[in-house]
C-alpha cells in the first residue's frame, strides 16, 4: 500500500469535461449535466484500503450534500486488466453493497483521471457552480491504522462554505491513499 498524495492541482482551474459510462445503469454521464450546480468529484476504486476505510461515511455524506444541492460523481481510473477487482462489474456490486446515491463512472481510457490531474484514490476535486476548482484535497484526516474518526471534516467544511457563501477554508491538505493504478505507458508526468 504506497502512500500517494494528491497533486494539489491551482485553485481556479475549470473542471474538465468528460462523458463516462455509469456501469451500474448503463448510461452515459457527462460534467455537462451538472451546469450550474456545485461539483464534486471523486476519484475512488473498489480494493484500494484507504477508500475502504472512508466509503460508508462519504456514502452519507454525499447523500446528505445532494440533498442539499451538491452534485456528486465518483470516477474509477484504475486499469482493470492488472486490478480485476476494480472492474466495472465489481463497481456495481459496490454501489450496490454500500448505497452510493450518486453516479460512479468508468475511464476506461484514464484520459479524464489525468485531465483532472488524479494522483490517488481517494483524491476529491470541489467546484463551485461555475465549475471552477476552489478546493482539492482529503476527506480527513483518517487513513488506515490512524486512530483519527472518520468525519469527512475537511470536504464538509469546504462544501459548506460554497452552499452558505462564506469563505473557504484557507487550509487544504493533500489526500494521501493508493496511487492510481496507471496503464503501462499511460502515466502522467506528475505520476513520479
């Protein structure tokens, strides 16, 4: 399990599109389809122990943020041909198993997971509804074998200062989890 943390990418930056399949319903979900909503995305998988360690309570809490008005997606970049536990198949089952209310998609090809800037599972990209980047991070600060509680404090304290327009948190750690597991000859620069 090799830490990985997020690249940190520069506050301001539009959210890139993309149009990726949703394996659990066989549709196609665009950026698009959120104009004008604040985004957040996700960049997750199904074996990776840090994601494990969050998914049931960032399952709540998106659910809590939809509610709210937040639109939420959760990608998978991982290659399935080396990681079969992160096929598209197997993301259904989670989704399934765990209650996801909001789409988890697909890139198959990882051109959305670099054009994002993605470096680990879990990596969290938040937009405001003009779908410019005001925070990239972690959840918390829980990983596996910490003792902190898992609470989503930092992401929470983000999204409500978008929905109650009060300043966002001048502090934004990195996420730190698994690094996404790239297709030979598919790693970014940033990759290391």
């Amino acid at each position: 399990m090799a830490k990985t943390p997020s690249t940190m990418v520069e506050l301001g930056t539009p959210a890139p599109d993309f149009t990726l399949l949703e394996p659990a319903t066989f549709r196609m979900v665009s950026r698009s389809d959120y104009e004008g909503q604040p985004l957040l995305v996700a960049f997750i998988c199904n074996h990776c122990p840090f994601v494990l360690h969050i998914k049931d309570v960032f399952a709540t809490f998106a659910h809590e943020y939809q509610e709210r008005g937040l639109a939420v997606v959760a990608i998978n970049s991982n290659d399935v041909t080396k990681y079969s536990e992160d096929h598209p198949e197997k993301m259904t089952e989670l989704v399934k198993k765990t209650g996801f209310t909001f789409p988890y998609l697909y890139d198959e090809t990882q051109e959305v997971a670099r054009a994002y800037g993605a470096a680990c599972t879990p990596d969290f990209f938040l937009y405001n509804a003009d779908h410019e980047l005001v925070y990239r991070g972690r959840f918390d600060g829980a990983t596996p074998g910490n003792d902190e509680p898992v609470t989503g404090a930092d992401l929470r304290g983000a999204v409500d200062a978008i929905l109650e327009d009060t300043p966002m948190p001048q502090e934004q750690l990195p996420s730190m989890g698994c690094n996404i597991k790239w297709k030979p000859g598919n790693e970014p620069d940033y990759a290391g």
